[in-house]
C-alpha cells in the first residue's frame, strides 16, 4: 500500500505545519477523484498509533486516507509542546480539510471523518461548525469536556470540577514565570490507573503495545483553562445534521458519551454499532475488534458519501 508523509500549513492564524500521511487504495490514479476520510487521533495519541491503524485499514479497502498529528503535538509544529486546546484540536480537523479541497484527485464534495477517543469527539465538534464533512464515524468517543468535568464513569457534578478551572489558570501563572507545567492524559504509570480499563490506557501509551517516541502521555496542566468548559457537542441539536455512527465496546465505561451525542444530535441518520466484550481500549488496537469496527465504518463510509 502506498503511503506518502506531508505537510500541510495550518491556516488557522497559529503559523503551524501539520504533519499528515497520506494512505493511497490500490490502484490508485492521480488523474481520477476519489473521496477521503479524515482520521483524527486520541487525545495523548499521534498519527502512528490509532488513527494510523484504521487510516491504514480502510484504504486497504479501498478508501483514500489521511491521518495527521494535532497542532503542538507529534511531528506537528507549534509551542508549548502537548498544548490540548480542544478549540485548536477541532480547528485542525478543518485545516486538513481546506488542504483537502486543493488536491486535485479529492472530491470535495465527498469528504468523510472519523475520529477515535478524543478524536472522535473533536471530529463530531468539528462536523457541527464545518459542513464540507458529509459523514462522521467515531470510535470509543469522547467528549474531552465531559470527561474531564463528569469523570470516566459520569459521576461527577459540572461544578465539582471547578478545582480543575483553577488548577489550569495557577498553572498559566505559574508557566509565565517558572516553565511550563504538565497532566497525564492516560496514567503514566500502571499503579496511577484506578480501573482496568484505564490500566489499558497505560499500557498502550507506555509499553511495547503501542508507545511511541512522539507521544509521551501527558498535557500541558494549562490546557485546563480550554478543556473543562469545552462541550464537543455544543449545539449539535441544531447544526449536526450529517449521517453519524458511533462504534462503542459493550463494556467501555465511555460508552455514555457516544449516547450523549446521538441524543441530541439534529441528523435523523444516526447509529450505534455495539463491538460485544469490547471495552474502551479494545477497539484501539485488538485486531479482531478493530476489523469489526473497520467493516462497519467501511459500509457506512460508502453508503452515505
């Protein structure tokens, strides 16, 4: 399968280059035009890992990819390093986009996304502000915001999370004067994870399982200041009207922020495929459930763009 690395000049105002691979189907052919799907990746994660793999996968079945490193992140450019400004992480979904529109063996028209974890809350937000996305799978999401504010298992109130608002702004002060703090976005070490399923969390970010040199697990502590008062799904009663499918494990404590967004959301084509004894990592990296997840995505990627 024919890959090829590029840059892309994020045209958001950040003066940052985005770092993507393009994953090519076989038999391509430069002078025809082809839909994309765009692939975000996890929170903490980097083009290599997730988003890599399904980016990979479906243009093994014939789909024409594009996996990309976030802003401040990866190979991507941009200062401080780790920065998760969920803002800038939605807008970069976009910036692939707009380079998207300039390649001349892309159908603009025909422009899928899909995101996994984070990602694939941030591609939903995305969906939401930026109408040139047709259709949107996500896999395992998460709204960065609800997360953070509400807990993995959704037993937190809003306001309980105001120690988190603070500790982000004492971070800001404290970046200003002394260097820059930082958060675990998964447990950095494997006695820090408080559940199984976040122990996987660990051992996939910090292990032979998938860690790589570009994705360290941790954020910026200032990202706070972004994240606890950022909703992913910030008026998709009204603006998400796209085909939506959402991908979840039977038993993956996330699973409840994937109903929050076909809850609400405007678009009357919307569907929840359930991997049985999957959980929130599982559909990461375990092959027998990221083939299942990839069959679905690929029958809804091709009846809906």
């Amino acid at each position: 399968m024919l890959q090829k690395k590029i840059s892309i000049k994020n045209g958001n105002g950040q003066d940052i280059t985005l770092s993507a691979i393009v994953n090519f189907p076989e038999g391509f052919d430069e002078n025809k035009k082809y839909p994309v799907i765009v692939v975000s990746h996890p929170g903490g994660g980097v083009k290599e890992q997730a988003a890599g793999l399904y980016a990979k996968k479906l243009a093994e079945k014939g789909w024409l990819t594009i996996a990309y490193d976030a802003s401040y992140q990866g190979e991507s450019t941009g200062e401080p390093r780790q920065l998760e400004n969920p803002y800038i992480r939605t807008e970069d979904i976009s910036a692939v986009i707009d380079y998207l529109t300039t390649i001349s063996y892309v159908d603009a028209e025909r422009i899928g996304a899909m995101g996994i974890c984070a990602g694939a809350g941030y591609t939903a937000n995305a969906a939401i502000n930026d109408h040139r996305i047709k259709a949107v799978g996500m896999v395992s999401a998460v709204n960065i915001g609800s997360m953070f504010r509400n807990g993995w298992e959704n037993n937190i109130k809003d306001a309980d999370a105001m120690p988190y608002l603070m500790a982000g702004a004492g971070a800001r002060t404290n970046d200003a004067k002394e260097g820059l703090q930082t958060m675990p976005l998964a447990p950095m070490k494997e006695e820090d994870a408080p559940n199984e399923e976040l122990r996987e969390a660990w051992e996939y970010y910090h292990t032979d399982r998938c860690q790589y040199p570009t994705a360290p697990g941790w954020a910026t502590l200032r990202s706070l200041t972004q994240i606890i008062t950022y909703d992913a799904y910030n008026k998709a009663e009204s603006f998400f009207t796209q085909p939506l499918l959402a991908i979840v494990g039977s038993v993956a404590g996330s699973a409840w922020m994937s109903d929050d967004l076909l809850k609400i959301a405007a678009t009357s084509d919307k569907k929840k495929y359930i991997i049985e004894g999957a959980n929130h990592m599982s559909l990461y990296d375990r092959e027998n459930n990221v083939n299942e997840a990839v069959d679905q995505l690929v029958t809804f990627f091709s009846e809906k763009l």
